[in-house]
C-alpha cells in the first residue's frame, strides 16, 4: 500500500529463494508432546520454500534452489512448489539421500518445538557445481535463510550463490530462522549466523533470534542496532503479535500486528518475508519512503497475521485480496 492509501503493485521481478525444503509432521491435537500425540499430518515446510510459496500467492514471481531426495516425499515437495505457481528450475534430486523430517510438536499457544530428521538429508549435499547459476543471475531479489550454513557441500554452495547474486546486483534478503537442535552448539550458530551478516541488505529476525544474537534479553531499539551495518538497508524486527519493528539508515519505527485468532505460527514468519518482498522488487526506493514501507509492512503484517490462524505453512498463506480484506477490516 503507498500512502494515499493505495495498494503497491506486487512486482514482476524474479525472487529465488534459497535452501531447505522438508516434511512438517504436525500432531493431529495440539498442546501435546510428540509422544502423547495420537497422530501426525504431514505438511510442506522448510522457510525458504514457504517464502517462495508466499510470494507466488501473492502474485508475484518466484523461483526455489536447493536439493530433495529423488524418493516419494522429494518429489511430491517439488510438485507441491510447481502447483503453486514457483519456478522449478533450480530443484536438484539426490539419489542417495532422504528428503529431510520434522516433526513439530503444536503447544496449546500456537508456538512450536522441532525434532529433525536429517542423517543427512538432501538438501545438505547440494554442491556448487549443482547451483542454476543462470536462473539466479536473472532475479532481482536472493533469499536465503541460515540452515544452510551448517555443514558442508550446502555452506559452500549457499555462499557461491550468494556472491554471484551480490555480483549479479540482486537485493540480498536473509532471514536467519533459527533452528537450535540442527546446530552443534548455540555458540556455533551464533558464529555461522554472523559470518555472512554484511553481506546482506535486507535483514529480518525475530523478538527470539534478536535476544538470541545479541545476548541481551531487552528487545529495545539499541538492541536492534546492534546489529546493524553498514551496508544494511533495512533491518526488521518481528515481534509477533506485536507487530513489527523497522531500521533503516534514516529513519526507524514500528508497526502494529492485526488482531486474529491464533491456531499456529508456522510460517507466519515467512508470508510476511515473501510480501515484503514481492511488494519491493522492482522499486527499491520503498526502503527509502517511510511512508510508503509502513504500508508495505502493514501488509506483511497482515499476511503474516492470516497464516497463523489455520494450521501448516502452505495452506495457511493468503491471497493478496485475503490481506487487503483484514486490512479494511482492521483498519
């Protein structure tokens, strides 16, 4: 939305998405352990490809690079991107690994806990020499996430990608998503997270990742620019339902999230990613505009919003016309 109140055009401009794509299994009833669960619904998931989804509904143009297993999950993943309307071409299948597992357990207030199966998967043995260089030098925006950055071949390959879209002048967008038990140590994730920190010119993390890489429990302004550098064009903070917070090298403030009633937050974090994405693509001077960018956020907002309140990631994310009927509603 620009600031007379009229809806920015959702851009025509590829946006790859980089990384992991998985298997969600989601307990049938929530607010139970994974052992108490009576059963398990398998969902879509993996952030990189939930954001390349989310723009794809919205309108926009998307692409998905990263590997699944050549067995039934891998390619039902990959038809699952090619339904939603997300370019395939930089899909790789690896004949000797599995499509990578979580299963998710759903706590009675809608947040989740994780426990992964990848011994290993897939997506970490994609190779640089596997990267769709091709289709990567012909977007406007990179988005990638940090799981990829835990072992080798995918770290090399993640930080190939990276610099022939920085080369290529793509807007490099990263949000972290923070997944813990994949890690080795917390220490080490905070190192790996922040090895390519500079590199990017879009940054979001959450109210938990910002307490995470900063070591501070304040999730005050000063707290925020920490982490700021010099190269940064924005740096966003998400709250939850407290809406969002935004820095850029002149101007900083905040948007309130919509009211909605919470099932469950996955993906929550990657709709609001992928709108605010698809709504800067083609006019970077949005990041520039405060009054232009609070209205791209409020958007992302309510994208956000809408996916919490129906269970899994895909199913979950909204139309442009869902969001712009909870914002007149919410207005």
């Amino acid at each position: 939305m620009a600031s007379n109140g009229v809806v920015e055009k959702t851009g025509a401009g590829l946006i790859v998405s980089f990384g992991e794509m998985l298997i969600d299994f989601v307990p049938t009833v929530s607010g139970v352990s994974l052992a108490e669960a009576p059963g398990f619904l398998k969902a879509p998931g993996g952030a990189p490809a939930n954001v390349a989804i989310a723009v794809s509904r919205l309108g926009g143009k998307s692409a998905f690079v990263g590997k699944l297993g050549d067995d039934e999950f891998g390619h039902m993943l990959a038809g699952i991107l090619r339904e939603n309307g997300v370019v395939d071409e930089g899909i790789n299948f690896d004949k000797g690994a599995r499509t990578a597992l979580a299963f998710v357990t759903l706590r009675a207030d809608g947040e989740r806990e994780f426990m992964f199966y990848r011994n290993p998967s897939a997506d970490m043995l994609l190779t640089p020499d596997e990267l769709n260089l091709d289709l990567i030098r012909s977007a406007k925006v990179f988005h990638y996430g940090s799981i990829s950055l835990i072992v080798e071949p995918c770290r090399t390959a993640h930080l190939k990608a990276m610099e022939v879209a920085k080369d290529a002048g793509l807007l490099l967008s990263y949000d972290p998503n923070l997944r813990l038990p994949l890690w080795p140590s917390p220490e080490e994730a905070r190192e790996q997270i922040k090895s390519i920190w500079d590199k990017a010119d879009l940054i979001k993390v959450s109210d938990v990742e910002l307490e995470f890489l900063t070591g501070s429990n304040k999730l005050d302004d000063e707290s925020a620019l920490s982490l700021w550098h010099p190269n940064l064009k924005l740096l966003l903070v998400t709250l939850g339902d407290l809406g969002c917070r935004y820095y850029t090298k002149n101007f900083h403030g905040e948007v309130k999230a919509f009211r909605v009633n919470t099932v469950d937050t996955t993906g929550a974090g990657d709709s609001f990613v992928g709108a605010l994405l698809c709504k800067i693509v083609d006019d970077q001077s949005i990041l520039e505009d405060e009054p232009r960018l609070r209205a791209v956020l409020k958007f992302a907002n309510a994208c956000g919003a809408i996916t919490t309140t129906k269970k899994g990631a895909i199913p979950a994310l909204p139309t442009e016309s869902d969001a712009l009927s909870l914002i007149k509603g919410g207005a």
